[in-house]
C-alpha cells in the first residue's frame, strides 16, 4: 500500500489526511450508484410536466456518467424520464427507477402505472416508490404503504420479474416510521450532514453513527444509502461550509467509508440542476459531482483515481463547544471599545485580571464571572489568573485584543444580546453583547445601550434610546425623532427596511422623519406579575399587515386603519403571521404552562391549542422552509425544571421536538435553519449565554456551540425570574463581498479612477448638509478612516457586479 499525504483546505483550518492509492489497480473506480437528473439546462423544471427532455438529450447527459459509475437511480417515469432505465441497461448500467408521488393522487397512480410498466418490460432493476415523502408530508404513512403494496402485488403478477421495491426518506423520518421496514424489501435511507449543519471534517463520523442507528433498527433488511452529498456553493448551514473544496473532500470522504464498511450507496447528484434553487435556495443548483456543462468539478477526480482515505469516522464526536474567555482565539480585532471576559471557576478560587482580583458583584456564588473591560487603542494584553485558596496557580490564560475604531464588521455574521443589569451579587453586562458568529469569539459589550430591532439587510441597529447605530462601525449614526424610548415588545421594522414603527408612531427611514400616526399603539404581550416580555407585534411579509395588542388588532398599514379580530392572548409572550399568509400563532402561559393558539388567518377561528410549551413562554421563530415554528421559554422561577425549546409542524399542528433549557426565552434565527436561544443554568445545564442550534430535518434541534457570557443564571424565585438578563437578541447576516461600494465610475473595478473619486471627499465633515459624500460609506455624515478602510477592502477588486 502506498500512502500520499494530501492537503485539503477545508472552511476553517487545514486538515492533513492520509490517502491511498490501490497498487497495481489503474482502472478507474465506479461509484456503486448516482443519482441522476436531466433537468440541467436554464428553465427546465421537472415541476412543469409535460416533454422538456428529447431523447437523444436524455441520452448525451447519461453518457457522461455512464464510465463513472455501475447504477443509475431517477426519480419519476412519464414524461422526459420514461426511457431512462431502458437507456441505462442498454449501456450497460442497473436502473434504480422511481414513481415520484406526491399530494396529486392522479398523478401518483399514473407514476406508479409507469413504473410497473417499464418493470415489467425488463427495464428496471430496483423500484423506489416514492422520495421524501413522508418528510414534505405529502402523504401519510397509511398512503405510502398502500403505495408500495400495490406495486409488489402488480409485480408479483409476472413471475419474471423480481426485483426489491423500496422507498427513500431521511434517516430522522425512517426511524421515525418503522412500520415501513416491514414493507419494503431493502432500506433506502437519505443522509445530509450539510442539512444537519455538521463540520466538513466531523461529517462523516456523524453519517456513520447514524447509519449504525438505521442498521439497528431495521431487523437485518440491507440498508443502502439512496442520497447523500455537499454542495460546492450556496449558504453556510450552522457549521457546514459550500464550497468546491468541501464538496470534493466529502465526496472522497464518503466513498472511503462506504468502501471500507461495504456500504451500497447512490451519490447525489450527477450534475448541477438550477431549478431546485426555488426550494432549497442557491445550493440547490451545486450538489452535483459534475457541472451543468458536463464539466468534473475540483477534487472528484481523486475518488475515480482509485483514491481513499483513512478512518476519520470511528472515534467518538468530540462534545459540543462551550466558548467562553479560555476558548476565545488568542488575537481578537474589534471596534467596540468594551471587552468581555467570562467563565467560571470554583467559587472559592480567586481570580485576577491583569493581576487585579475580581471586582465585587462580577462573580456569583456558583463561581460563574463575567467581567466589561474597557479598551485603549491597538492591542491590550487581557492576561486572567486563577489560584486555589492554598495558593497554588491553577492557570493562566491570555489574549490579545486589538481596538480600532476604524475596523468594518461590514462583511461578519454578528449576533447582538441585549442584556439588563441582573440585581446584586450577580454578574451583569448591561448593554448590548456583540458576537462574532464565525469568529466563535466576542467583539465586546456597547455599554448601556440596547438592541432592541435591526434593519432587514443588517446594516443599522435600533436602540433604545432612539439612536439607529451602523453595524460596520458600531458608531451612532443618527438620532431618531420617536417622542418615547422605543420598548422591546412594541417596534417593527417594514421588511423592506422603508419603515420604523415604535409604539403608534411611524418613522420614515430614508428621511427621517415621522408620518401619520398609527390608529392604535403596538404595544403587544402581557406577563404574570411584571416578568419580562420576550416577544412582541408581528408585520406580514408585504409589510401591509401589523398583528399587534393582546386584544389582537390587525393594522393595515396602507389604509392606516385598524380592525380588531377577536383574539386576545392571555399572558401573551409573542404572536405571529405564518409565512403561508394562513395561520396566526399566539404564545402565551398560564396555570403553569406554555402553549400555542392556532387561528385560522382568513375567519380568525381557533383551530388548535398545542399545550407542554414551558411556563413563562417566550418568542417564536420559523424555519427556512416555513413548515415548522420553534418556541422558546423560559420556565417558572420557582423551578428551573421546565424551560425548554419546542419544534411544532404548522401544518400538521403538532409537536415534534423539545429540548430542556433554562430560560429560553429569547431566540432568533439566521432564516438558514440556525436559531440562537438564550441559556440560562440548572443542575444539568452551565452555559449562561447564548445557544447555537441547527433545526435538522428529522425536526430535532442540535446543539452545535454556545457562547458562554457569565450572566443570565436561574435564580429560583417566586412571580418575575429575578435574574432573566437577557431580553433581546437580534441576527446580523454578512454582507457578502458581491457589493464593491468602492466602484464609484460602475466600470466593474476599483481602480484609480475611484479613488481619485473618493480622495476629493476624503476629511470632509458636511456630508449631511453639503453635496453629496459618495465616499460616506458608514453613514455618518463624514469622510474619514472608517470609511478609507471600508475601501481599501475593495481596492484592486475586478468582480464588481
């Protein structure tokens, strides 16, 4: 055996993997089976019926995997795809075809004719009766069984045909349904690490212990992986990176352990496919193994070269991070002039800070510390000791962080933690904590000054105290003229970022400048003796719709009227639109308990109450895809047993997941199927902080980090949870490098020509009162080195869009 070392760039490191090359075996490697669609070209779509694909074009794109690879599987048979499996046998491939079944029961048994069809006539090998089904909730089990009974009682009819029929589903969904193994003669399980948010390096080991899951529950029926793959572009998914690089690790990553545990498996996918981008967004159109041209992506040819890997997928997953002051890199860069230092110890050791014990009030009886430490220019060497009472040093942990105001978080995917003082003897940051996603680091508190909405793109924070505030520089930028503070539960923002709402006064943003008055005020949620309130109005997605108060209004924001619908919450946490326009959920809890309330959003009638949500329930936020809704809460302050995280499916209006956490009150979501919760501490539980959770497609939630912040400990109390400090937390997406805000000329470069441009307007100071400053960047109302940094990071490019 001759072993290649290998360097593989992946996202956030280098990993050094041991490869292999098979001696004396030049052949090349074919796959057991891909995954095969034709509908690659721009506006073909499978979902507009009818002949789009000739034949002679079903057969061109076939024979560019044909060498590759032993099976095909396709996923429907009328239409472009009825030929496939004879086209496949006749060039010397098995074909796994497929009835694609769906709600239109029509539809579905002419499929299935199809299938049984071409069965019949030799041309299939394996028959899959239905693809994730059971997972888009398009049928019931019931349905999907019957299904498959009547394709093995049609088939059986012919006793020349034999053949396993089967269906595909995520593994989440199969173990969920066992009823099904039963059914089927082999099990076709679908396996999506990236879907689940997993690292590119811990990927695999997570499919192998699923797969050891799916083994186990299938009573000895062979289990073949019917999809799996990472796509090579698109959006990152909790810590799962697209890229070539991953795309083409994974891919030799999988077939290594397929290989070495003899695992049947079909690839997914052939070759990129733009349509599915309607569904799944931009990674969509990158999972295959080839362009869309026909072109072998970078990196997969190591898998037909015969290449593996070693084992990277046995040893146990290393445990779920907790980040606090020890874990933080060993160089931070921020622009907020406050730092945070926070962890824990035994209470009973003394901690010092650059030789400076602990100030009183910073660490709690439990030994968690969280500490506000102002900043001077450059870098500050933050050096944290820890000693026993005997004296004996028990360690020593230093960074390095460097403030200039000057920095852009322009391009970082930011959270931002509004955090109320938390009484005496309890550590409190008070003010708005900023964390640096990615970066797994903090950037700092911006003292005494809270979050509580954000501009749809991100770019400007609404504080508090009527101040808007950029996100690139955390400068404020402008001073907006509400008559009141802007409350937590009473603010909106317009989706097109056009509007502010605060209370009943409307804010236009682009001028700044108040408009007509709502007909009633915002203000929404109630609570039992004075806890906080977590949520707050909800506005469609046209932002012609306000739903807002407790005796629920509806503004039209157009006509400016208000019209009450007969709903009203009862200690009411939150309340909001579902994403199909047809359903109105209220949180609310009484008698110990959360709960949800389901309206039906054209009669307003009750449809269905979903109890077990936790006591004092919290916000409510939507997945991705819109199908499911994940509520916070943060439980009874007299115990620290019942606040949980819940998953419910809207449509089928049930739970599906919980998880207990303390406090978990406060979420949001990055709109990628990440959520961020607040955490609190019990018996089982030390993070204090901020969770990170990928909503996989089984419907369960997955821890992936926390960001440990010292503060936000369940206190046990009666009536108000005593120390529930964290009342806010907004997300701030990254603004991408597509946007070169230096391009003044629009010539698709930022040369010379541009900053000859911003040069003229560089140290002015009237850009608000004078002509206009193209080289105000941030917003506020000069020309200096905030900005000059802001183009200096897109000097040099030739992208520009």
């Amino acid at each position: 055996m001759k072993q290649i070392r290998i360097l593989l760039g992946v996202v956030f490191t280098m990993l050094f993997l041991s490869v292999n090359i098979v001696e004396g075996e030049d052949v090349l490697y074919k796959t057991h089976g891909m995954n095969f669609s034709p509908y690659i070209d721009a506006g073909e779509d499978p979902e507009k019926g009818g002949t789009q694909i000739t034949d002679q074009e079903l057969e061109e794109r076939l024979n560019i995997v044909v060498p590759f690879t032993k099976w095909i599987r396709t996923y429907g048979c009328n239409d472009d795809l009825k030929e496939a499996g004879q086209f496949s046998h006749a060039k010397g491939l098995s074909a796994a075809v497929g009835a694609w079944l769906s709600t239109d029961l029509t539809e579905n048994q002419n499929q299935i004719d199809c299938l049984v069809e071409a069965a019949k006539a030799g041309h299939v090998d394996l028959a899959v009766i239905g693809c994730e089904v059971l997972l888009r909730g398009d049928l019931t089990e019931e349905q999907l069984i019957s299904y498959i009974r009547q394709v093995k009682n049609r088939l059986a009819e012919d006793p020349t045909v034999d053949i396993p029929v089967t269906t595909a589903d995520v593994y989440g969904v199969l173990l969920a349904h066992p009823a099904l193994f039963s059914e089927v003669d082999i099990v076709f399980v679908n396996y999506y690490p990236y879907w689940e948010g997993c690292k590119i390096d811990l990927a695999i080991a997570h499919l192998h212990r699923w797969h050891n899951q799916m083994t186990n529950a299938v009573g000895g029926k062979e289990v073949i992986v019917s999809e799996t793959g990472w796509p090579s572009c698109g959006e990152q998914i909790g810590e799962a990176v697209p890229s070539p690089e991953n795309a083409g690790f994974y891919f030799l990553n999988f077939v290594s352990w397929a290989r070495a545990n003899s695992v049947k498996y079909f690839y997914f996918e052939a070759l990129d496919e733009k349509w599915k981008t309607k569904h799944e967004g931009p990674q969509g159109a990158c999972w295959g193994i080839w362009d869309k041209d026909g072109n072998l992506k970078p990196g997969m040819q190591d898998v037909f070269d015969n290449k593996t890997m070693g084992d990277n997928w046995s040893n146990p997953i290393p445990e779920t991070p907790v980040i606090d002051f020890r874990a933080l890199p060993e160089r931070i860069t921020t622009n907020i002039s406050t730092f945070i230092v926070a962890g824990w110890t035994d209470p009973n050791n003394e901690v010092r800070l650059n030789n400076i014990p602990l100030p009183p009030g910073t660490m709690d009886k439990k030994g968690n510390f969280a500490l506000p430490v102002p900043l001077d220019e450059g870098d500050n060497l933050l050096n944290l000791e820890i000693e026993s009472v005997d004296g004996e040093f028990l360690e020593t942990i230093g960074k390095i962080v460097y403030f200039n105001q000057d920095l852009s978080t322009r391009d970082k995917r930011l959270l931002y933690v509004n955090a109320v003082y938390g009484g005496d003897g309890v550590p409190s940051l008070p003010g708005t904590i900023v964390i640096d996603l990615d970066g797994n680091t903090l950037l700092g508190l911006i003292k005494d000054q809270y979050a509580v909405n954000i501009a749809p793109d991100g770019s400007t924070l609404y504080m508090s105290d009527k101040t808007a505030m950029s996100t690139a520089t955390h400068r404020e930028l402008r001073s907006l003229p509400f008559s009141q503070d802007i409350p937590y539960n009473g603010v909106i923002v317009s989706p097109d970022g056009s509007y502010l709402y605060s209370r009943n006064q409307r804010l236009d943003v682009s001028s700044n400048t108040l408009l007509e008055n709502l007909p009633v005020n915002i203000l929404t949620g109630s609570s039992f003796s004075g806890a906080p309130i977590p949520g707050g109005p909800f506005i469609s997605e046209n932002g012609n719709k306000i739903y807002c108060r407790n005796n629920i209004m509806m503004i039209d924001t157009l006509e400016n009227t208000a019209v009450n619908l007969g709903i009203s919450g009862y200690f009411m946490s939150d309340i909001a639109l579902t994403p199909d326009g047809k359903k109105i959920l209220v949180i609310e809890y009484s008698d110990a308990d959360g709960r949800v309330d389901m309206y039906d959003a054209g009669t307003y009638k009750l449809i269905v109450t979903l109890s077990g949500l936790g006591d004092f329930a919290g916000e409510m936020v939507f997945s991705k895809n819109g199908k499911m809704a994940v509520v916070g809460s943060a439980g009874n302050p007299a115990s620290a047993t019942n606040g949980r995280i819940t998953v419910i499916d809207i449509e089928k209006m049930q739970k599906v997941s919980q998880i207990n956490v303390p406090l978990a009150d406060n979420l949001t979501t990055s709109g990628n199927n990440e959520f961020f919760v607040s955490s609190g501490e019990n018996d089982l539980f030390r993070r204090l902080g901020i969770d990170v959770y990928v909503l996989e497609s089984s419907g369960n939630l997955k821890r992936i980090k926390s960001f440990f912040l010292g503060i936000n400990g369940f206190i046990p109390s009666t009536g108000e949870p005593k120390n529930d400090q964290i009342r806010r937390i907004l997300f701030k997406p990254s603004a991408g490098p597509s946007v070169c805000e230096g391009d003044f000329d629009g010539d698709s470069d930022v040369d010379d020509s541009d900053l000859a441009v911003f040069a003229a307007d560089f140290g002015r100071t009237d850009c608000e009162t004078g002509d206009i400053c193209e080289g105000n960047f941030d917003g506020d109302n000069d020309a200096d080195g905030s900005d000059l940094t802001i183009f200096a990071a897109d000097f040099g490019r030739t992208d520009c869009p």
